[in-house]
C-alpha cells in the first residue's frame, strides 16, 4: 500500500533533517561554534519580543519572568557550553590510551510546552546547534505562534552562519497520529520531549530514544535551624516566578513545630493567604480534575488572586499565594491541593520534628515527584546531607529559590537547562539537567594496553598489587575453583 498524506508529510519532513545532517557531518568545530553563537544572539536579542509574544499568546505568566527565562535559555545556557568540544576528537588520555571522538546523534523531534513555550524552543535548538543535530519542533497548541517565532528566528540566524538548509524545522499544527508517527520514525535519533504525562510516556513507548521530564511535586522542609523570613522570601520569589510555571517550584512546606507559628506568620506578612477548608475544598476543585489525575489549564499560570476568584473565595487584596494548610495523612488525589499545581497554590504540613519532616516529605514526592527535585532550608550540614540522602530527588537545592535554583546557573553552578530529567523515579535514564552532552554519541579508541603484569613470567610466586600475574589469570580460569 502506497502512503497516505499525514505519512507523507512526516516522512517529508524527516527526510530534509537527514540531509541537513549531512551536511552538519562536513563541519568542523569553528564553523560549529560560528552558527551557535549566530543563534544565540539573535535569541537574545530577541528576548523581550517573544516573551511578550509567549505571554499574550498563552495569557499564562507573567512577562517579566517570561523574559527571564529566555535569557536563562540562552545567555545562561551558551556560556556553559561554548567552549564544549563537540566535533571530532573532544579527548585523549595518555594514561588510559583512549581517544574520545564525538559524533551527532541525527534528527531530534522536541516538543515544547505551554508553560515555557519560546524558552524550551530556544533551549533545546541551541543544543541541538552545538551538537550538530537537526531538531523539528512541535509546539503546544495553545503556543504555536511564538514557538515558530524563536524557531523561525534561529533558522534564520543559523543559514546566514553557514549551517545546512532544514536544520531547525517546525511543524505548526499536526494530528495526535502525526506526531506519534515522528516520534517512532526510524530515522528519528532521539526524541526530546517537555509536556504532559502522556505525551512523554508516548515519547517513551515510541521505540526511539527519548529525554522526557516527570512531574516535580517538590517539597520544602523549613528546619529548626533555618532562617524563616530568608526562607519563605525565597519560596515566594520561586514560586511566584512566572506564577509557578516551573515544575521545580515549590508544591508543598514542610516545618517542624519548632518554629512553624512563625514560619505562618511570614508567609502572612509577605502577602500570602490560608486558605480555610471550605476554600480548600473550593479551590482544589476547581484546580485539579480528580477524575483525570490532572490539572485544570485554566489555573496554571495564574495570579492567586484571579484563581481565588474562579474558584469562588474571597482574599485580601494584594494576595500573592494561596496556603491550603492540610493535616499530615492528607496527601493524594483526595486532598487535590496536595499535588502538583503550576500556579501560586502550596499546601502546608507542620510535622513534629526532622525526622518526620523527612517522612512527610518523601510521602509528597511519591505522589507525583520522584527523581525531579527537594528544597530545604537549614544551616546544619548534617541534616542537610542526611535528608539528601533520604529523598529519592535529581536537585536537592539548599537554601535557594526551588525553580531557578533547579533551572542552574543563576543560584548554583548546576548545568543551565530547560529540561530537568528526574533518573528511575522519573522513568528517565539520568537525573541530569540535560544539554549538549546528552545528545552525542561518543565513539571511544580503545589502544592496546596490558592490564596485567607483563615483568613477571608463569609461576612466579609474587607480584604487584596493582596487577594480576598470567600465572593467577589461569588460575581464576581454572575448571571447579572457588576464587574470590
């Protein structure tokens, strides 16, 4: 049977990124780097105008925050990795005689968000630049305009560097079907994907490579030792980034008893409000779907004020977060404020002490986080390294803002990156902040070298420790021996 249309569009389209990866296969380390810096800074310079385009477009966020991010997406992200080697030999180790050469992966399909639309685009096509990799974006439905902007705009900026005509392509609308049909194409290397649930476990049962993200239900344990009004300052100034749109940012406080009256209480003075359970129970309805296990898209990105009032409560004015204050059992699809939320919603737990902070916590992060990334507040290095140890999380982020504090780069020396993957929890294959390296397939020359000692001669009774003698090899060889 011959292909129909949607086949042919997507085999069209698959087909000019293989010959754009030809002819990234012709250029050297130079040339790469000239059209990586070419991208990167016509997405700088255009950071405002597709940070307005993103906010009018999508109505989620708030623009300031959306400029932000494009400038983490691309100042932030081409410092950490201009000067990577990524054509050719990129290391040589005399002690080891191996040689490491890098090569492209091919064409990567990257679907990009709602919540981060320019940002993610621009992240993953600089990425992808350096790396030699034509990328196809498919934008959110609900961000297609200013997502095909930053694509258009690299293109551009990329051809007139030198880079092969089609190494960034879009696909402005496609079917649920056609976008399956690219992410388990044969000549698909890898496929980056920042979305939903379902769509990154489409990406992942698509029979190709896949990065996606899990879910980030981060919590953050305020310790005796913490100082309370740094931390909540810094919890408000993550999670009210973007109002929340960062799936690092805070979901849930977890205080000990110690000191959680005052922690209320600057959370109170900052502007933040407690929800009482009537509109706790308002609220979560209206936030998440309980019979989907999903949220409610008119709430992410929005002001605490505006979803109060869809939600039909009432705050003060100048509210800038809502507080669900729940009861240590209450965690799950029936305490739906207890979940992830991309929006200025936190649920607050005050546990007895450190020890069941750590247990309330990892209760938070098994419904919805695991692998992704905690917050805690403390100057005690001690508990501070035992609860890293204790929380199955990629970023344990230590007395900083969750979402920019997980993003890297601004607060931390963590490699910048749009897309944060969260290890097994997470069904990913690292817990990295994904970029460059991630989308190279290293070829490693391995040259003769002689691991076992080559001074001494069969039988010989003694040897280094460093080394096995060929007499001991045959030994370990031998038929029915027990050696250790």
């Amino acid at each position: 049977m011959g292909k129909n249309t949607s086949e042919f569009f997507v085999d069209e389209t698959v087909q000019r990124s293989l010959a754009a990866a030809q002819g990234f296969g012709l250029l050297n380390q130079e040339e790469t780097d000239k059209i990586v810096h070419a991208v990167y800074r016509e997405a700088f310079n255009n950071r405002w105008k597709l940070a307005e385009m993103a906010y009018h477009e999508t109505g989620i966020g708030i623009l300031r925050d959306k400029v932000i991010k494009n400038i983490i997406a691309t100042r932030f992200v081409y410092r950490d990795i201009k000067k990577i080697a990524t054509v050719g030999v990129i290391s040589e180790d005399q002690e080891s005689q191996i040689v490491e050469i890098a090569r492209p992966m091919g064409p990567i399909f990257a679907i990009t968000p709602v919540t981060n639309p320019t940002s993610t685009a621009l992240f993953k096509i600089l990425i992808a630049m350096k790396s030699r990799n034509p990328i196809i974006i498919f934008p959110h439905g609900s961000a297609r305009r200013s997502t095909v902007e930053a694509a258009r705009l690299c293109y551009e900026a990329a051809l007139n560097a030198g880079a092969p005509e089609n190494c960034i392509q879009w696909v402005s609308q496609a079917t649920r079907d056609q976008v399956l049909a690219f992410m388990s194409h044969k000549r698909i290397a890898l496929v980056l994907a920042t979305g939903s649930v379902s769509l990154v476990r489409a990406a992942y049962h698509s029979g190709n490579p896949a990065i996606g993200v899990g879910p980030g239900n981060v919590p953050v344990y305020i310790g005796k030792s913490a100082d309370v009004p740094f931390a909540v300052d810094q919890i408000l100034l993550s999670k009210l980034f973007d109002n929340g749109t960062i799936c690092a940012s805070e979901q849930a406080v977890v205080v000990s008893h110690y000191n959680a009256q005052q922690v209320r209480d600057e959370f109170v003075k900052q502007g933040a409000y407690f929800l009482l359970p009537d509109e706790i129970e308002k609220v979560g309805r209206f936030a998440i779907n309980t019979a989907q296990h999903s949220m409610n898209p008119e709430v992410i990105g929005k002001a605490a004020i505006e979803i109060a009032r869809l939600a039909g409560v009432s705050v003060p004015e100048g509210t800038n977060l809502l507080i669900a204050e729940l009861e240590k059992q209450q965690v799950g699809i029936q305490w739906p404020l207890s979940l992830e939320i991309l929006a200025p919603i936190l649920a607050f737990y005050e546990v007895a002490g450190f020890d069941e902070g750590i247990a309330m916590c990892k209760r938070i992060n098994e419904h919805g986080g695991l692998g992704h990334t905690v917050s805690i507040f403390s100057n005690d290095d001690v508990k501070i390294r035992y609860f890293a140890h204790e929380l199955n999380a990629g970023r344990i982020v230590v007395n900083t803002p969750s979402s920019q504090g997980a993003l890297g780069g601004l607060y931390n020396s963590l490699t910048p990156s749009m897309t944060l993957a969260c290890g097994s929890g997470g069904k990913n294959f690292t817990t990295d902040n994904i970029s460059v390296r991630h989308l190279l397939n290293i070829q490693r020359i391995a040259y003769r070298k002689i691991n076992f000692c080559s001074e001494h001669q069969r039988g010989d009774a003694f040897c280094c420790d460093e080394h096995l003698t060929i007499n001991e090899i045959d030994e370990m060889c031998g038929k029915g021996k027990n050696n250790d």
